[in-house]
C-alpha cells in the first residue's frame, strides 16, 4: 500500500468533510486565564480561511498574552501566536508556525508537512534533525485539539490522534472523564450541558503524564460544535484555569 494511499484512508476515518466541521471560518473565543484566583492574562482561538497550493485550507490561530497583577507582581510576560494550517477535505496537518514569548525564553519554529510522504520538514534553531519521518497525515498538536472537536471522545475508548511535535513523534490519547453542566456567557447561556475529556500519552514523549496523574482536563459542550469552554491544568503549585469570556461563532455555510 502506498504512503499516499494510507494517507487517503486516514482522511476518511478522520471524516473531515468540510460539510461536517464543527468550527467554521470566523469562530473566535476568548479565555479568561488565571491563577489563584488572580487574572493571570487571557487567550484567543481563532479559526481563519486560508489557502495551500491553489485548494481552500483552515488556519487554526491560538493566542496567549500575560495580563493583570499576577504578570505584573511576578515579572513574567507571556506573548505566545501559534499558527497551525490544515487540510479540512483529507484532515491532515499541512504547517504549524510557532512564536513563543515566555519570560526570558524565546523560541521560533516552522515545521511543514507532507501528508502523502509522510515527512515533516523542521525549521528550530534547537532541532539538529530538519526532517523526520511521521507517517501519512500527520497532526500538528494545535490541529490535534481541533480534531478532537471533530471526532469527539466517546465514553467506552479513548480517542487516538497521530501527531508530530518539537521533534517528536507520539500518540496522543484524549479520553472521557464525564458530563458537567455549566453557566457560561452569551451566546451560550446557562445551564449548558459539557463533556469532560483529559488529553494523555498513549506512547511516546512524556508531553502529558500518565492517566491517573493527569494534569490537564478539557470541557468541550456537549453538541456538535464541541467548543472550548473551560481548561483545568495542574501545575507544580495549583493550578491554571481558563474560563470562557466571549464567543462569536463562524459563518454559516
């Protein structure tokens, strides 16, 4: 069987017609981030039109900047952009752009795939490799969260996605945990049925932890857009929150 033929199979039990997105260009939310109880600064997600060699593509945008006493009492400033290309007719990553801003650190990369070959090419002044082998459709981590709203978790097994990240490749297993009802802002409203889910490591990198001390749980609504509403990640002392504070949907097609 060729590569681009695997690459095919994986696209159709990814599903990802463009008639059956979920998000759609235009779907902005914003995230209200703190810690302690304090406003820590706040992150967007963005889905944007967009266009790789003459066919129509999706970028998926994720923002974060520091903001409040909390950036201002610790002298950490975050100013992270993250650009993140996909195929939505074969579901496979196509690039990912990242720009990190973090305290003292910085870090640039590109790293562009080919879903056919099965490569990722490397662009990181910290990466020796520039290109790895991933296998067909491949996902680029930020492309991962979005095909989770696609697929959705089920309750009986965990959802398995393939993704290349910083240099590695692993499985990322994203499993249920349960169902919570939340008050969140307009347009949602009150009383708003959610899900539960909780990324973790199948194999791999060590990039989450094992179930049972899992750091970071999602609540995605419980309908088909399966947005984002609320964050939960452990950290050495406490923990992160991230809240819905604005949602303005895509437009309809």
């Amino acid at each position: 069987m060729t590569r681009a033929l695997t690459a095919a199979l994986l696209a159709v039990a990814l599903g990802a017609s463009a008639e059956e997105l979920p998000f759609n260009p235009g779907e902005r939310l914003t995230l209200k981030l703190t810690y302690a109880h304090l406003l820590a600064g706040r992150a967007w997600l963005q889905v944007q039109a967009a266009e790789q060699s003459g066919q129509p593509a999706l970028d998926f945008v994720a923002e974060a900047k520091s903001q409040g006493f909390f950036a201002w009492l610790f002298r950490f400033r975050v100013d992270d952009r993250t650009v993140a290309r996909f195929d939505p007719r074969a579901g496979c990553s196509l690039r990912i752009e990242k720009r990190l801003r973090e305290g003292r650190a910085r870090r640039d990369q590109v790293v562009t795939f080919d879903p056919a070959l099965g490569t990722a090419d490397v662009e990181d002044p910290k990466i020796k490799q520039k290109r790895f082998e991933v296998g067909a459709c491949a996902l680029d981590v930020l492309s991962a969260f979005f095909v989770t709203r696609l697929r959705g978790v089920s309750p009986e097994r965990p959802l398995e996605l393939p993704v290349f990240d910083n240099g590695k490749r692993y499985v990322l297993g994203v499993r249920f945990v349960g169902r919570e009802t939340l008050d969140l802002p307009r347009p949602l409203g009150r009383g708003v049925r959610t899900l539960v889910v909780e990324p973790q490591l199948v194999e791999g990198t060590g990039l989450f932890v094992q179930e049972k001390d899992a750091r970071l749980k999602i609540w995605l609504t419980d309908d088909q857009r399966r947005l984002p509403v609320r964050l939960r990640s452990k950290v050495a002392i406490g923990s992160v929150s991230a809240d819905l504070e604005a949602y303005e949907p895509g437009a309809a097609r």
